[in-house]
C-alpha cells in the first residue's frame, strides 16, 4: 500500500460517516518532544522536540460516556545524537482512538488509547536519508485530555511505535505529544 493510501482511504471513511449532533471535527497544533531507543548505531540518543499539527474526528458512543476518535497528524519525531548529529523523521499518524469521557459542566476529562498507523514521510540520519527505512510503521497510543467549555481541548499523549526504523537503525521512536485544540 502507498504512503498515502491508506490515510486517503481512512479520510473517505471519515467523511462517509452520518455526521449528527453528537460529532465533533477539531482541529490540533502542538509540540512533540521526541526521543528513539538505543541501538549499537544509536548509543546515545537525547530528546528532540518538533511540532505536530493535524485533525480529528469524535464521534460519540454509548450515551457520550465513550467515543471513537480517528485522526491525521502531522508528526516530527527523531533524536540528538551528539552534538552534530541528528535523526530526523517526519510522520503522518493515522491513529484510532477508544476515549472514555467524564461529563462535567466546565471541564470534561478524558482518557484514551488505540493503534496507530505511522506513514514516513521523510527520514535523515547525520544528514543522510535513512537506508532501508521502513515506509509504514505501526505503533500505539495512551493520553489524557479535557474539554473546556464544548469547543477548546487539551491533550498529553505518549506514543510508542512497535517497528524499528530501519535495519540499519535498529531502534524505535518514541514521542510525547502536547496538543492544544480547537472543536467544531
């Protein structure tokens, strides 16, 4: 499958979808503070933070009390590894969230969890593209959030990703996101 494949497919899902009262379209921006796991190549790897951007949709389950969330997000991820060297890596995650919402007047917490598809976009080691770097990459979800009012989110998330790099990179991201958001 393409790198864009199936991202274009899950937003025709998206928009096929019976949009009701209960639906919600947000729009996120945040920072992502990114690291990898060590590997014989990577021994040395210290945080990187980027930016991520992207959208969501909530549709409501079950009274409001649960929610499915899948989303597009633009994500920059990678480390420091030395004082000259980075790895960079640009994602676009595709991930299907499971939210349990607590319903209260001003603030409404949440939680959430789900899979993520990670789709590489470009991938730099000490300024050189990554060899053999796998194209699709899937991984995981956990964060916490809350709703303020019924428009403005707020969420902490840590994603994890299951793939290595690469062969040759034999190490995973891993990546905390803060996100600021805006329903609709």
């Amino acid at each position: 499958m393409s790198r864009i494949a199936a991202p274009v497919l899950l937003a025709a899902a998206v928009a096929l979808l019976p949009l009701s009262a209960e639906a919600q379209f947000t729009i996120k921006a945040g920072a992502s503070f990114a690291s990898t796991t060590e590997s014989d190549v990577t021994p040395d790897v210290s945080n990187k933070t980027g930016f991520a951007a992207g959208i969501g949709f909530g549709f409501k389950l079950g009274g409001g009390a649960f929610a499915l969330h899948p989303e597009l997000l633009y994500v920059q991820k990678g480390g420091d590894l030395g004082a000259s060297q980075s790895l960079k890596i640009d994602e676009l995650d595709v991930p299907l969230l499971a939210q349990f919402n607590l319903r209260l007047k001003t603030l409404s917490p949440y939680l959430y969890a789900g899979p993520q598809a990670e789709f590489e976009l470009n991938c730099k080691s000490a300024g050189e593209d990554c060899v053999d770097s796998q194209s699709v990459r899937w991984g995981g979800v956990l964060g916490l959030g809350v709703l303020i009012g019924k428009r403005v989110t707020g969420d902490l998330r840590y994603n994890w990703t299951f793939n290595e790099i690469s062969d040759q990179l034999s190490s995973k991201p891993r990546t905390i996101l803060l996100l600021a958001g805006l329903s609709f």
